[in-house]
C-alpha cells in the first residue's frame, strides 16, 4: 500500500499535526504500531515545534502492515513491537537496523455490568480463557479469585487483534511463557490461529479492540495501557510469576524492563519477568531503518529524530503512560543508530 496524498493527510490527524505544522519544509513519514501511536503522536509534535521545518508524519496501521510499508520503501521508517523476523529481514534486502524506542505495558481490559476495575485474574486463567477453556465469567477458576464479588452467569467473549500487531506479539509471548498447551498449539507471533474454542472477534488496532471491549457485555481484550486510561476502561489485576497481583503501570513495568537491561542479544522479551514487582504483560517496541538509505539527505534527518527520540524525547513517555528507555537501553539504542550510513 502506498502513501498516497488522501493517505498522507489521514497519517497528519493521526500524527496531530494538520494544525501545527501545515507548511512544513520536509516531512518524514513512518507506518506500524498502533501500540506506539499515543508516544509517537506527543514526541513527533514536540520534535515539531522545536524543529518548525520538519514535520513526521506516522500511520498507525499495526506492526505488520507498517512492516509491509517499509519493506517496499514508501515510508522513512517503520515501528513494530517485535523486531523483524529472519524472513522480513531477508525480503527486506538491504540491511536493517532496529532500535528499542520505548516501553509499554498491555492491561486485560474487560466489560462485566456492575463490576469495575480490579478482578483479579491469574496466568493460568488467561491462558485458559484465550484457549476456550473458561468459557464464563462465573467459572469457579474466576470466582475462586474473587470472592465477594458477585459475577454473572455471563459468556466470555473473547477478543483480538485482526491485524498483524506486534501487541499481540507481546501478548502470545506472554501466554507462550505461561502455558506449555498454548506455546505448542498457538505460539507467539504478530498473527495467530486463534482457537476456535475461545469464541471471540477481532478489532483491528490497539483502539479497534478497545472499543469493541466497550460494546460487548462480557467481552475480553488484551489492550496497551494508554488505550486503556484514555477510554477508562476496567482492566484486571493480573497475577505476575512471583504471585503478586499488579496492575499495569509505569513502575511495573520498568521494573519489567530492568530485569534484562541489555538488548544486544536475541532474547528481548520481557514478559513474565520473576520480578515480584514486574508487570507480566510488558514488552519493548522498536523503530526500523536501513543501514543505508536511498536518500542520504533524508536519512541524516531521519537519523537525527531517531536520536532525539530515544535520547531527549523520552520524558514525553510518562506524560501518555509509557516507560522511559533506561539509560543503559538509550546507550544502546544511540549506538544502534551510529550504523545508519546517512552521511
């Protein structure tokens, strides 16, 4: 798909620039993750107003199609919650770099009449619902948590993503650590075969599945945790490996992140972190650029937002509910950027 000018000005409302910077000099186009969108949308605008003659113009279409977009080259950079895989890589063709550019927690959103924030809810019961094992809210798996609390003899409705996203990325992951039954029939990844036991929908984009939350009676969704502050949503509290029952949030999940505070390897995850104070369902997202861009002038530019990016910009992450970069991480991600050949 191509950024055609009607596209172009839809990424502008998306970015939340029409305003700001119509006249801008350059603009800087990126595609992928709705779970970066909020992040994105403050930082680009605030790299904006400090830089008048650069507008960045990003499309919040998931992480697969923003990988799509960057692979065919119709877009500057792309923004995935997972790292491109060997097969991207290779279609690709051309050597990429990735860079972790912030942190974000995903809440277990749901929609039970009467009942608000704060059902506790453990691993194994998560995974036994997105299996179809736990097919009501009444379940005795669900009510054993919760005494007290008056549940409805009501079905679960299962929800996901439609889309290839890398918040659904981080959320199989997360099942995978926690189920052996799930990591051997389902697996991780942007898409999955959902079972057809767990009887759900999907909602394309972090906001898709959150409104769809919010429409079904019963309904359950996984949904990064600024979809979920600004729609006002209930969400659980879910049960981490030490057994301690946390919400999302900024400390949990930085505690999350620092308990492998070295990205160099392979093994990026941090999901169900030992941690007693780590949020189970955390994960970092990442930006995509060419070692060696087409446009050399573009890409010093491109180069240079990136740096501010995950350097000056990341205070702007705790304004919208996301996790600062650690510094040891804004040390790595600075290197990363330094084998961009934009010069």
């Amino acid at each position: 798909m191509r950024l055609t000018p009607a596209l172009l000005a839809m990424v502008t409302l998306v970015g939340g620039f029409a305003a700001s910077t119509p006249m801008a000099a350059t603009e800087i186009t990126g595609a992928g993750s709705t779970f970066d969108n909020p992040f994105f949308s403050k930082a680009f605008r605030a790299y904006s107003e400090v830089h008048p003659g650069v507008a960045v113009r990003y499309e919040a279409i998931g992480s697969g199609a923003g990988i799509l977009q960057f692979v065919a080259k119709t877009v500057d950079f792309g923004a995935s919650d997972v790292p491109m895989d060997s097969q991207e890589l290779a279609e690709a063709k051309e050597p990429v770099v990735q860079i972790p550019v912030t942190l974000g927690g995903e809440g277990i959103a749901y929609n039970l009449p009467g009942i608000g924030k704060g059902l506790k809810l453990t691993r194994a019961v998560v995974a036994g619902i997105y299996l179809g094992k736990i097919t009501k809210w009444d379940d005795p798996a669900v009510a054993s948590l919760n005494p007290g609390v008056k549940l409805p003899s009501m079905p679960i409705t299962v929800l996901h993503r439609s889309d290839g996203s890398g918040t659904t990325y981080i959320f199989t992951d997360f099942l995978s650590h926690v189920s052996p039954t799930w990591k051997q029939e389902v697996g991780a990844g942007k898409s999955v075969n959902w079972p057809a036991a767990s009887n759900g929908s999907g909602g394309r984009g972090n906001e898709g599945v959150a409104a769809l939350v919010q429409r079904i009676p019963g309904a359950i969704g996984y949904v990064e945790l600024s979809y979920l502050l600004q729609s006002d949503m209930a969400y659980a509290l879910l049960q981490n490996k030490a057994g301690k029952y946390l919400y999302p949030d900024i400390a949990t999940v930085a505690a999350a992140a620092a308990t492998k505070p070295d990205l160099s390897s392979t093994d990026f995850s941090i999901v169900d972190a030992a941690e007693p104070n780590a949020y189970p369902i955390s994960g970092y997202s990442w930006v995509v650029l060419y070692k060696t861009p087409i446009d050399k002038q573009r890409g010093v530019l491109v180069n240079q937002i990136m740096k501010w990016l995950v350097t000056e910009g990341q205070p702007i992450a705790k304004s919208v509910d996301y996790v600062p970069l650690p510094d040891e991480v804004q040390r790595q991600a600075r290197e990363m950027l330094n084998q961009v050949q934009s010069k």
